[in-house]
C-alpha cells in the first residue's frame, strides 16, 4: 500500500473526508525539539496533506501528519482550512527545486520535499483546489513555474501532442494528395500519348492497306 493510500484510510476516511495530494517533508529550518508528545525522544517523517470533505458545502484542509520511526500508524498534528492560506511560495519559478513555503494567517512553515517532482504535484493541485474551492481572497502563489498555474499541464502536454500529431498527419495527407495528383497527371499525360499513338498507327495501316 502506497503512503498516500495508507494516510487516506488511517486519517482522512474515518473523518468523511478525501485526500487529494500529500507530499512527505523535511522542515528547512528545525525546531529543537528534545522532548516529544508521545513519551520520548525520536525521529518521525511528516506529511502535509491536502483533503476535502465529503459533506456539502466541502471544506477542504491542509494537515499535518506525522509517521514516527518503528510505528506503522499517522498521527494527526496540525490542520489550517485553506481559506487560511494566504501564501504558497515555491522558491525558484525557473529551476525545478523540492523547497517551497506555506504562508498562513498566524504562521509560516519552510519545507523540503523528498523531490522537486513531488513538490512540483503537491503545488500544482493545491493551486487548482484553491482556484476551484475559494471564491474570493485566494491565496498567492509566488516563484512557481507557470506549468504548475496553469491547471492540469499533463492534459494540456496531452493535448498538445495529439495537435501535433494531427498536424504532422494532416501535412502528411497532403504531400500524399500533391504526389498522388501528380501521378495521376503523369498517367494521363501517358494516356494521351499512348492514345496519339495508336490513332497514328491506325491511320498508317489503314493507308498501307489501301
């Protein structure tokens, strides 16, 4: 069972809500902290998560999960609606980097993401959810590359290379039409001729003949 499957049925299912994306980070920046929660010191691997409610009018939130080591179960931490969102930056609009920020109402968060590739899916739905679930006062999203604004880029890549493929068989159709509309001139032209000649062999026959 993926991460994402695993976060889905042990936290988000028994809530009546629906994962959309969750990416596994690292803060930047770390918090000294000696003492944890559950009894004691140790390591942990965090996720932040992006779901919906099943119930309508749907909310939809940004959690904070946590793994810790030698445990196969998630813990819930911290959880911000998204209408609290007032900022995703991510870092660098042209290089590909696993570095983004969220910026909410009371607080920030610095980020590493396990890859640029998940950062980079991890925004690009969290920048449709809030395009689609916030009608006013949407969040800002910074240094980002536009493939990620731009809504769902693997259709629009989709998209784009059924148009060429289109184009490229339309000109092929083409230049198979010009050559077959010059083959069939060449033959005509043959016709003609072979016809000129029979019509003079004719006559020669026919004057030999007599």
């Amino acid at each position: 069972m993926s991460a994402k499957s695993a976060l889905n049925k042990a936290i988000f299912i028994p809530n009546d809500e629906r994962l959309l994306a969750a990416v596994q980070v690292k803060r930047r920046t770390k918090k000294k902290i000696p003492f944890l929660a559950t009894g004691g010191p140790g390591d942990y691997t965090t996720f932040i998560c992006l779901s919906v409610t099943n119930k309508k009018p749907a909310q939809v939130f940004l959690t904070k999960v946590k793994q810790f080591e030698g445990s196969s179960s998630f813990v819930r931490r911290s959880q911000w609606s998204i209408s609290q969102l007032r900022q995703v930056n991510g870092i660098d609009s042209v290089r590909d980097c696993p570095e983004f920020d969220l910026i909410f109402e009371n607080g920030s968060d610095q980020w590493t993401a396990g890859s640029a590739g998940e950062k980079c899916g991890f925004v690009q739905v969290l920048h449709h959810t809030c395009q689609r679930f916030i009608p006013e006062r949407k969040p800002e999203f910074i240094n980002c590359h536009p493939k990620l604004l731009g809504g769902n880029s693997i259709l629009h890549e989709a998209a784009d290379s059924v148009s060429s493929a289109v184009q490229k068989a339309s000109q092929a159709l083409n230049e198979r039409g010009e050559r077959l509309g010059r083959v069939e001139e060449k033959t005509g032209e043959m016709m003609n001729s072979a016809q000129h000649f029979a019509d003079t062999a004719h006559k020669l026959a026919m004057k030999h003949k007599c």
